[in-house]
C-alpha cells in the first residue's frame, strides 16, 4: 500500500482486459478509487473474477489480509458506461490496439471528463503524438506504457507528446512513484524503450537461425546457460505469442520508415500465418503437445558464446543507438532493460564490460560481411570507441 493518501484522486481504467484489470489493480492498491470499463460486459465479468481469484491469491500466500483484499476489490467500480468515469482525475486506456479506435476514445473522453483530469494511453506502438491530437486539450494527454503483468512488472515508461504539458509529465511521474512503480522518461518514437532496443533478441536469433548456423534449442540454452537471460528468445516468442511479437516487430519496421535494422523474419510471419503461436495454440517453435518432444541443444560452448556475442552486440548497439538519438537517458535505458524486460544487466554496463572498441569491431565485421544497414554501428559508439570513453 502506498504511504501518500490517494483517496483524493479516482482513476478511471477503460478496456478492462489483461493490461487494463492490472492496471486497475495497482491503483487500487495504491488507495484510489477506481472505475474499470469495458465495452463489453463479458470482459468486464471475466475482470472482475480474475481480480477476485488474484486478490484471494495473494491472502492465500500471506501477502494480503482478507480484509485489505476486500477494500482493494471494493474500491474498483466496474462500469458499462464511459460516463461513469467522470470523477476520475486520471484516466489510462487500455483498449485495443488501434489508432482509430483509440482517437475515438479519447476524443469521447476529452468532451466528458473534467477539463482537468489527465488522459493517458497505454498503447505499445502507436504515436502518442496522434492519439493527442484527436483532443480538444492535447496538452494533458500522455503514454503511460505498463508491462504485462502490471501488477508485478515495476516498469512504466512514461510518455510525453510534443502537445503535453510540462507539468503533467511531472504529475504522471510522480503518481507512478506513488504506486510503488519505477517509472522512466521515454521520448514518443517507434517502440518507446524497451520494444525498440529488445528488438534484436528476437530478429538475430532468428537469423541466426534462419542461416543454420544453430537450431532453436542451442539458442535458447546459449542465452539462459552463457547468456545469463531470464528465457531463450524462442521460448519467449511462444510465451509472448508468435502472433504478437510479430505484429510489434512489424508494426516498429514501418513506423521506422523500414529501416533494415528492424525488418521482421520470414521464419515468424509464416509460423504465426500457420496458426503455430506457440504456447497458447500448443505449437510454435517449440511443440507443446504431449507426445511432442524437444530436440536437445547442442552444447558446443564455443558455438554458444559466438551466438549469445551476436545477439548481446547488436541489442548493445540498439541501446548505444537509443541513448545517441536522446529517447531516454543512460540510466533510464539501463532500468528499463533490466526492469521491464528482466536482462541481468543493464546493457550500457555491459558494452564497457565487453569494452566498447570490441562491440565497434564485431559490428564492423559483420557490416562488412553481410553489407546489410541492419549491422551499421551507432555512431555514438564509434565516437566512444576512438576517444575511449565509456557509458560509466
Ligand atoms: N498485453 C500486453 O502484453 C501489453 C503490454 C503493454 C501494453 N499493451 C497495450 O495495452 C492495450 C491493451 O492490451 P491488452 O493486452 O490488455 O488487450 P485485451 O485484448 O486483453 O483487452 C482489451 C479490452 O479492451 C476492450 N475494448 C475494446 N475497445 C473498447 C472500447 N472502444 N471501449 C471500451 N473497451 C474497449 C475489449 O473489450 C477488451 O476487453 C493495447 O494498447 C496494448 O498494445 C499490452
């Protein structure tokens, strides 16, 4: 429970799915009344019992009282109408994933709420720049990026528009802080953060792949047993949805103006066009079906090291890339890796552990090998690597 006294501020949640009744958790338990809607009674039913059997969880597991659990339940309204939703003095959407609908929403919003109750949107990939502009007052509208699950992931990258306000980037802030989350400052491009830089865990383990130099499962050994990582990039693609992932990496190519750096892989449009999706269809990368049986990794640690380089350099590179082109700060990119996404270490450190001239070197070699822009280094690093400096 938070130390401030929320009571005075009512948050409004709209889209009440697997984001938004997180969401709608964490400030409740923070101590603000919520109202959670949802267009769609079902989903607004299947929230709430979800919310009910997580709250009873964690009493079950000691880190609840019944009652606490019962008055954090009680302070989430759940509405069928957006109307309901007009006390609230901050309200996070959390619909679907679709700029249309989102303007819609928030143009509907920006009519009925208080003219100063602050809206902001959870979007992964859309422009917060565009979802403002379909207000009336742009200036109050803002990214709030949770991470799934909203209760247990500390991350929120919080986002300006050009059109926000000075001061309700500073509210937004602070009121993260309240919640007991880590909130970092990321400038409104492509992938935020996190779903720029992470990029390349998927697309260079996938390449690597593709071009037969290891299979699946000697990828994912190489990067949890050497590489220290939480899941094997194939693994977490099951996990996220192949689908899903897809979609992201897709939607971050074209918003990129298709740059080649972040060009999606035949090998995952075909798989999520088969339906293998991974986890949730019971085929993907891995098969999950009963007689289904894993082929074991090849444990040639040589191999293994030359795979987990190639993916470390170029995830290096996508952070190096981010810091030059000011999305957020060296130690904000650094909590959002190891936050939001779990790295062991924050990858800046890890460039000058590796030193910096080494990771210039490799992306070189592999330029000049594939003569891709995809391997170009960051010019930052470049700079660092010939005046010997280092991110620490
Ligand atoms: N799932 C993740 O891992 C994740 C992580 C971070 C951000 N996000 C973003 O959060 C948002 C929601 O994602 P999700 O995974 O919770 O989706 P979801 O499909 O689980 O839930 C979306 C909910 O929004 C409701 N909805 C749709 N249109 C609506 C409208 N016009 N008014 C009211 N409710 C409406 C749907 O009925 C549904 O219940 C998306 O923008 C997504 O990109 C998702």
């Amino acid at each position: 429970m938070a130390e401030t006294d929320n009571s005075a501020l009512q948050i409004g949640v709209i889209g009440s799915g697997s984001m938004g009744s997180g969401i709608a958790q964490v400030a409740a338990q923070a101590g603000h009344v919520v109202y959670l809607f949802d267009k769609n009674p079902q989903a607004l039913q299947r929230a709430r019992e979800q919310l009910q059997s997580v709250l009873q969880r964690q009493v079950d597991k000691g880190r609840l009282q019944q009652a606490e659990a019962g008055e954090v339940l009680g302070r989430i309204r759940f509405v069928d109408s957006i109307y309901d939703c007009l006390p609230a003095g901050l309200v996070i959407e959390a619909i679907v994933e679709d700029l249309g609908i989102k303007r819609a929403v928030f143009e509907q919003l920006d009519d009925i709420v208080s003219p100063d109750c602050v809206l902001a949107t959870n979007t992964s990939s859309l422009s917060i720049a565009s979802i403002a502009a379909a207000c009336n007052r742009p200036e109050r509208v803002l990214g709030l990026h949770f991470f799934n699950p909203a209760p247990l992931m500390k991350l929120v990258e919080v986002i300006p528009a050009v059109q926000t306000g000075d001061d309700i980037c500073r509210r937004a802030l602070q009121w993260m802080r309240d919640w007991g989350k880590t909130p970092v400052l990321a400038r409104d491009t492509p992938g935020f953060i996190v779903n720029r830089i992470a990029r390349p865990f998927y697309g260079e383990a996938l390449r690597i792949l593709e071009e037969g130099q290891a299979d699946v499962s000697t990828i994912d050994w190489a990067m949890t047993e050497l590489g220290g990582f939480r899941m094997g990039p194939f693994t977490l693609m099951d996990f996220i949805g192949n689908d899903v992932n897809y979609k992201v990496t897709e939607s971050v190519f074209q918003a990129f103006f298709y740059d080649p750096r972040y060009k999606p892989s035949f090998t995952q449009k075909r798989l999520s066009e088969a339906g293998f999706l991974g986890r949730k269809s019971g085929r993907g990368y891995y098969d999950y079906s009963d007689d289904g049986h894993l082929a074991p990794p090849n444990k040639d640690e040589a191999l293994g090291k030359d795979i987990v380089w190639r993916i470390l350099v170029m995830l290096i590179n996508e952070a190096a890339d981010a810091l030059f082109w000011k999305i957020a700060t060296r130690d904000d990119i650094e909590l959002a890796m190891t936050q939001g996404v779990n790295y062991p270490k924050g990858l800046l450190a890890w460039a000058d552990d590796k030193g910096i001239a080494h990771c210039v070197e490799t992306l070189d070699r592999l330029y000049d090998e594939y003569r891709e822009d995809r391997y170009r280094c960051s010019p930052l690093l470049r700079r660092m690597a010939r005046e010997g400096k280092t991110f620490f």
